[in-house]
C-alpha cells in the first residue's frame, strides 16, 4: 500500500539514489530531481506529499527553490535538508513556509515522521480550501 508521494531534490546523485533507496523500502512513491529547475519542472508538483529539499544546489539554491514552489503550491509541504546547516538558513526556511530543516545525515526515522507530519499537514490545507470552495460556490449560488 502507497503510503504517500514523495519529491527528493538534491544535486548529490549518489545521496539521492541511497535515500530513496531507503524511503522506497518504507512503501513510499519516491521520486527524484537533481537541481530546483529539474524539480520546478514536474509535470504534477501539486501531487507530492512532501518535498525534501537540499539546501546547498548549484543554479538555484534550496531557498529560491522553496520560494517558487510555495508561490506555485502553497500547499505543498517542504524539509530542507543540508549538510551544511545554519541556524541563519533554517529560520529563513520556516519563514517562507518550510515544514521543517533537517541535518544530513539524518536518520531515516525522522525523515519519515517528517513526511507523515507533511502528508498530514497538506491533506488538512486540502480538505480547508475544498470547504472554502464549496461555501464560496453555495454563497455565490444561492443554493
């Protein structure tokens, strides 16, 4: 059983391939990019549960990548992940709406409980602008 979509960005093929190697193997849909652009260019970027995203990539950085998917999807939950983490960077993250900013090398544990608390989390925006959607169309109908 599919437990969720999952986006992992990050330009180190090699830590790509292992990771989601590893979430793979926990019955999670992984699929991977190598740089924001690659990622901003999914067909369905809406449809990932979670998005985890290095920080440190060249041509665009984890941060502008986290910008133009919460301007695109601000549904989508993101983790920024790097090996070359700042307190500066994980803050500036959380502002822009990262779900959350993790360490590498993080252990797969808290990977996963970050991407239920993603799935979770999405799935609640979901079902709030679908009601939002219906009301809206109730009041302007005036069924």
């Amino acid at each position: 059983m599919n437990q969720g979509k999952v986006l992992l960005v990050d330009d180190n093929k090699e830590f790509l391939d292992v990771l989601s190697e590893r979430i793979t193997s926990k019955g999670l849909d992984v699929e991977t990019a190598t740089s924001g652009p690659e990622a901003l260019g999914k067909p369905n970027l809406s449809g990932y549960d979670a998005i985890i995203l290095d920080l440190v990539m060249p041509e665009m950085d984890g941060i502008e990548t986290l910008r133009k998917i919460r301007e695109a999807n601000p549904e989508l939950q993101v983790i920024l992940m790097t090996g070359y983490g700042s307190v500066q960077k994980g803050v500036e993250a959380v502002k822009l709406g990262a779900l959350d900013f993790l360490e590498k090398p993080a252990d797969i544990k808290d990977i996963l409980a970050k991407i239920t608390e993603a799935k979770a989390k999405k799935a609640v925006i979901v079902q709030k602008n679908n009601e939002d959607k219906i009301k809206d169309i109730l009041f302007t109908k005036g069924w």
